[in-house]
C-alpha cells in the first residue's frame, strides 16, 4: 500500500532545530517527534504520521511560549545586576 493518494504530512524539521534557540528541551521533543513523522510515513501508517506532526506542533507552541516567558525575566535579572 503506498501513501500517493494521501495528502502530505509536514514534518516541521526546519522549524524543530530552530527551537533549540528557544528552549532546547521542548525542541529535542520536537525533533524527536518530527523525526517519527518520515518513519511512520516510510511504515505506511498514515495516521500515527498525522499524530507526530500534531504532537510536533505542539512542542513548538511550546517552545514560543517558554521563550517568550524566559526572554524577559533573563533581561530584566542581567539589567539589574
């Protein structure tokens, strides 16, 4: 069974190790996760393909977020020493 008739599966790699410049530990999830998504597709299991992108996405959300929480509190503690 080949995967042709099904639409394609973005594994979000490129976004995953740019990350790491966020907040590395949410980014190897990401990594891991974007990784499954070639392996599961290379399996022909389209719907756990599916899931590792959406769980890829997930750690990426999560990446921003954390950045955006951490850059602050860093700045505001290298300012006032």
């Amino acid at each position: 069974m080949s995967n042709s008739g099904l639409p394609k599966v973005p594994n979000h790699l490129t976004l995953s190790i740019l990350a790491i410049f966020l907040c590395m530990p949410t980014a190897i999830m990401a990594i891991i996760n974007s990784a499954r998504v070639n392996r599961k597709l290379l399996e022909n299991n389209y719907q756990e393909a599916v899931l590792a992108s959406e769980r890829c996405k997930k750690w990426l959300r999560w990446s921003l977020i954390l950045a955006f929480i951490q850059w602050p509190i860093t700045s505001m503690i290298l300012s006032s020493g």
